[in-house]
C-alpha cells in the first residue's frame, strides 16, 4: 500500500518533518544504508528547533526507517518492513 502522505498536513510540526523525511527515503533522495540528516541540518533547512527535529528523527527510529546507531548517530534502514502499513494510531 503507497504512503497516503496524510502527515504533510497534521498540525505538529515534527509529524510534519518526519512525513517529509520519510518521502525523501522513499522517492531515494535519502539512500539506505547511509546516516540520516542530523538534528542540526533538519533544523538549519527546515526551520525548526532542535527539539522538533530529534522528536521527529525518534518518531522514524520508532517506525523503522531511521535506526540509531553505537555512535549515536542514526541512519537509514536497509529494512524494508517499515513501509508496511502501521496498526499505531496516529496521537
């Protein structure tokens, strides 16, 4: 089933982010495999504070295709079960 893209226009700002995060690992402009963008670089092009953009990165890391890594560094996961559909209701 394709994504709906239903979180482009929730209300909170890091559902938002994490939905426009999400389409770029899905369109492949963000490659599996490689580190995800980083709290500060979502912050400086999007516009939003830091708080918003780690909110965001954990709501990926929740749902599969942001993982954190030893480093403390995230990046994109090479599994692709996370694009199934979700049982979570949206909160």
């Amino acid at each position: 089933m394709p994504p709906t893209h239903a979180g482009l226009t929730d209300p909170r700002a890091y559902v938002r982010l994490a939905e426009i995060v999400r389409c770029k690992i899905i369109d492949g402009t963000l490659e599996p495999g490689r580190p995800a963008p980083s709290i500060t670089r979502l912050s400086q092009e999007h516009g939003h504070a830091r708080p918003t953009c780690g909110k965001a990165l954990r709501m990926l890391e929740g749902e599969g295709p942001v993982r954190a890594t030893v480093s403390c560094a995230r990046e994109l996961s090479r599994e692709p079960g996370w694009l199934e559909p979700s049982s979570q209701a949206a909160g």
